[in-house]
C-alpha cells in the first residue's frame, strides 16, 4: 500500500509542478510580522443570521474585535474589503483525499486536496478514515491522521468508517469518541462484499452511535440491488459508463434512504445522509424531517451543479470521469431542485465527496463499468458553484450561503462557534469575499492534481480574493501561498447540542409507559399441555352429543338439507357413514338430459 502511496505522490509532484507556486509567507520573519496582527477594513460582515458593516480584527489566529472605529496596534497589516463580503471560511463536510480505492489511490492528496480547498474559500475539510473490513478502526484513524497531519494546509477531521460490526467494533468507536476527537461514524448500505453492513449490522452501530452521543452517517444505497442489476447489465454487453447510472437507479438510493431513516429513528438515533443526489432521496428526507425525525441531507457541488447525462456522452474518458456513487442523475431539473431544498431548510449542508481519479485511473473499467473508479472533483470550486447556483440564481440570500458552505456544519459536527461564525474568539478562517467577480472553471487552470473537472467550461460569480485561515493569509488576489503542514487536527466532541439536545427531550417525551391495570385473574388456557381445567372443559361440548338438525329424516332416510350437517368443531355427522359411489343418471326425473350436460 505504502508502495503504490509513493508512485502516486511522484504523479502529484509532476502534475503540480507546471503551476508557480509562491513563496509561502512565513509567520516569524521580519519581513512578515505583521502576519500575526491583521485588519480586514472596509467589508461587509456575513453570519447565517446576520449582515452587517464592520471591520474585523485578527491576533494570533483568533478573532479579537469586531465593529467599527477599531483601536488596533501598529504594525497591523491591513487588508481592504471594500465591496467585498467578509464571510467565514468554508467547510467541506465530505472530502477522500489520497484514498485507497478500487485498487488504486486518489490523486489529489492532503496536500493539494487541501491547496485546492483553500484557493476556492474551503478553510476546513472533514474526511473519512475507512477500514478495510475486519482491521482496527482506531489503526485506520492513525493510519490516516500519519498521511494528513504532514501535508495539510488548512484544518481538517475525521469521520471514521465502521465497515464492519462486532462488539470490538462497538468497543472501538468508544476510545474514538472519547479519546480522539471522533463524533461521527459512516456506515455503507451498497459496495456489498467490501463494505456494506447488512440491517441489523446498521442498526447496531446506530444504538452504538446513540450510547455515545455520536452522529451515525450513512452512504445509502441498495447493494444487493447494485450487485444485481450490474450482473444483468454486463450479460446484456452494456459495459460503458452509462451502465452505471443504469445499476443504481434514484429508487435505489430512495429506498436505502428511507430504510436508513426508519432505522436510526427506531434506535433514538440521529442520522447524517452523505452525499443526496437525487430528487427521490431528498423527498425522503424532507419528509422525515416533517414527521419528527432528526436527520440531515447533505448534498454535493456536483449533485448541485452538473447532472448524469453525461454518462451518455459519446467520448468514453469524459463519460468515465463522471463516474461517482451514488452517480449523478440523468434528469437535467435534479440540481436546481435539490437547490431549492437546500435554500429552505430541507437539506442542511454541503459537501464534494472529492475523490479524485485521473483519466489513466478510470480506464482500469474501460471493459467493465464496475471497475471504473467511484469519484469526482469539487473541493475547489464548491463556493463558487454555491454562489453561482443558489445566490446568483435568487434561491438564497448571503445569510443562507454561509449557513449551507460552513455555518451548519461547524453546529452539526459541534465546532461551532470555533469555526462557522465570525465573532469574538472565533478561529480567524475568513474569505474577503468578491460577489461581482467572474471565472471559468477549467482543468486548464485548477490547482487540483486530477485532468478533468466536471464543471470545466462554467462560468461562475464569487471569488474568493483573499483566504485566512487560523490568522494567516494564504491567498491573496489569487496567489495561493499555502504550506505543507500548517493546518491543525481539530477534534469534534460527542454530543453536540444541536443535534442531540432535541434528541434527549424527545426521549424524554416519547418514553414508553406501562398501562396499570388489574391483575387477570380468569382461567388460563393450557397449550400442549395436560387436560385443560374443568371451567374450560365444561365449555367445550363434544361433536357427538350435539344435535346437527331437527327435521326429520327424508322419506329416503338421508339428511334434511334444510338443516346444515356442518360443525365448527371439525366433527361431521357424516363422518362414520359409508361413502356413497358417484351414479351418472342418463334419466332422471322429469325428463331424459342431454348427454353434454350431464
């Protein structure tokens, strides 16, 4: 693993060098003093719940004073905001970087992932540890924070995959929460044989998650229907990218999605849906939501700004380097309807799930569409897809861009108001902001490693001129001047107030009671057992001794047939009588029949 890590370090290297990369700022020398001591004058300040003129100033990574007329000390370095916004720095919810996937490595890594985030106004990314199944999810926490913690050039976290479940498992999640700054867990309904845990799987890693305040995700998915569909497909000669999408239809994330929510509800469990992608699935969460049920949507740049038709496109790499899971959805009104759920209150956060593949990589499927790498791009380009599609487009004010790009996901993951929120003693990650700004997204110019980008040719609204992230300036006027290794590990605590503060009252409403009542005094039947009591027996009256009709026999001495023969005993009158042979009458009473009747 280590070995295939190295090959695709070297391909990141040569990749990035065709870019000039400025001179990082270094914090302690002479020439930059001033780092540690900044004024953003001029700008207009943006919350999720408020707008207002200010001036905010920074010391030593933490915001000091916000307000006008600022009293600040010499040798501040002063940047103008004029016109922009002053917003806080984005929070990507959902990022693989360098991951182990489908038998090779992303290639954006923690290093120009993370680059990538910060040129875009990202100042934070969370992304996931994954076990493969059977191994340690503690080893696979270190294994990922050994990769990270050298080359990350913003803040970041950790998720951590439960692809498998036994008590150790339960044991494991425990010393992650309580121990390492763990408070979410992702589970996978699809990628059967891998990493899909099966219901009662899910279901205990959701009491699991309950017991220790963490917040249970889910990738969902149906991977037995997957599975399935793929075997149909590949027999039919359908091997191409389209295939993909084909194999795991919207109703297939639907019904995961609902089954999810039922689930994670029946354990008292808060549930995260990673990556929504279609409309299907985001009524399903619209509508728990409605019916008391805690549960967030997350969906992602690109579910949000492209769309699946183009896994029908006639060139195999530019259909291939759509391919993600859940796949993006061939119906052109998906994005601007999931937008519409995000800007009221439907759908919470967003993420990328950036996971990056070059075109060489996604070739490993070019005979076969399961084999094609799962992953798209989107850590860089995420804000101003946002702002083009949501603000620009009327959906959303300001307000609602910062709640959506960083405010909610800084409350659900409880790192609020640390991060999300410009105030007093908040973390010093700010975007100057310029809404007039325009730029083309294009491969061409990205700073991510990977050939394509799967917003190439939009031209979007929303800059970001400046990014500061704990305090330092690490672009300006769209010089990235980011270092390996200057971010920090930020843990998450368990029970975050703004999730399971609701989840411990309606505990406390919805308790179960037991209804008092008299003790039941009365006979008790006995199943297979010996005789029954006699008040029971007194009330069962044998078939024989009961009369079945009280005519007269008929002058041939059968039954009366206005009288029923039947019992509801199981014992017939005409149990004992010899049966009788069946006779075809060719002349019967009243006249000869024809033989086509009788």
């Amino acid at each position: 693993m280590d070995g295939d890590n190295g090959v695709v370090e070297e391909v990141l290297v040569a990749r990035t060098s065709r870019r000039t990369e400025a001179e990082p700022w270094n914090a302690q020398s002479p020439d930059n003093s001033a780092q540690n001591r900044l004024l953003i004058k001029g700008g207009r300040v943006v919350n999720d719940d408020m707008m207002q003129d200010a001036d905010v100033y920074i010391e030593d990574g933490i915001i000091k004073q916000v307000g006008l007329n600022l009293h600040t000390p010499g040798g501040t370095k002063v940047i103008e905001a004029k016109g922009h916004l002053v917003i806080p720095g984005g929070i990507d919810t959902h990022t693989h970087m360098q991951l182990p996937f489908m038998g090779t490595f992303a290639v954006d890594d923690f290093y120009t992932g993370t680059r990538a985030a910060l040129a875009g106004g990202t100042t934070m990314i969370m992304d996931f540890a994954l076990p493969d199944r059977g191994e340690s999810l503690v080893e696979a926490y270190h294994r990922w924070r050994s990769w990270a913690d050298p080359k990350v050039c913003c803040d970041y976290a950790l998720h951590v995959g439960v692809t498998w479940w036994s008590d150790k498992v339960g044991r494991e999640m425990q010393e992650l929460t309580e121990e390492h700054g763990v408070n979410s867990f992702k589970m996978f309904m699809a990628y059967k044989d891998t990493w899909q845990l099966n219901d009662s799987e899910l279901l205990a890693s959701f009491k699991t998650c309950k017991q220790l305040g963490a917040l249970a995700q889910v990738h969902a998915e149906n991977g037995d229907i997957i599975k399935e569909n793929s075997r149909k497909l590949l027999s039919l000669g359908i091997t191409g990218p389209e295939g993909h999408e084909m194999s795991r239809p919207e109703e297939v994330e639907a019904e995961a999605t609902n089954r999810a929510c039922v689930l994670a509800n029946q354990a008292g469990c808060p549930l995260y849906v990673v990556h929504v992608m279609s409309k299907s699935a985001a009524d399903v969460i619209s509508s728990k939501r409605k019916q008391g049920h805690v549960v967030f949507g997350e969906p992602i740049a690109a579910s949000l700004g492209t769309n699946g038709t183009h896994y029908w496109h006639k060139c195999w790499r530019h259909a291939a380097a759509h391919v993600m899971g859940p796949p993006l959805r061939p119906d052109p009104q998906t994005p601007a309807y999931l937008m519409d759920l995000l800007a009221n209150g439907d759908l919470q956060t967003t993420g990328t799930d950036n996971c990056t593949f070059s075109a060489s990589q996604k070739a490993l499927g070019k005979d076969d569409f399961t084999k094609i790498p799962n992953g798209v791009n989107g850590v860089e380009d995420r804000m101003s897809v946002l702002w083009e599609k949501g603000v620009v487009a009327g959906k959303m004010d300001p307000c609602r861009f910062v709640a959506v790009t960083s405010t909610n996901a800084a409350k659900i993951f409880n790192i609020y108001p640390k991060k999300g929120r410009i105030a007093v003693g908040s973390d010093a990650d700010i975007v100057v902001w310029n809404p007039h700004a325009t730029r083309v997204i294009s491969a061409k110019t990205h700073y991510q490693a990977v050939d394509f980008n799967v917003f190439e040719g939009m031209e979007v609204h929303g800059v970001a001129d400046y990014v500061i992230c704990r305090g330092r300036v690490v672009v300006e006027e769209g010089n990235v001047r980011a270092v390996s290794g200057m971010g920090k590990f930020v843990p998450k605590l368990p029970h975050s107030q703004h999730v399971y503060g609701r989840i411990e009252e309606r505990d406390r409403a919805n308790a179960p009671h037991k209804v008092e009542r008299a003790a039941y005094d009365g006979p008790v039947a006995s199943l297979n057992g010996p005789a029954p009591s006699s008040a029971v027996e007194d009330s069962i009256i044998p078939a024989s001794s009961q009369e079945f009709y009280t005519r007269g026999p008929t002058r041939s001495g059968g039954v009366n047939l206005h009288d029923s023969s039947f019992h509801v005993s199981g014992a017939q009158v005409t149990d004992k009588s010899p049966k009788r042979p069946s006779v075809k009458v060719n002349n019967p009473p009243g006249g000869k029949a024809s033989g086509s009747f009788w």
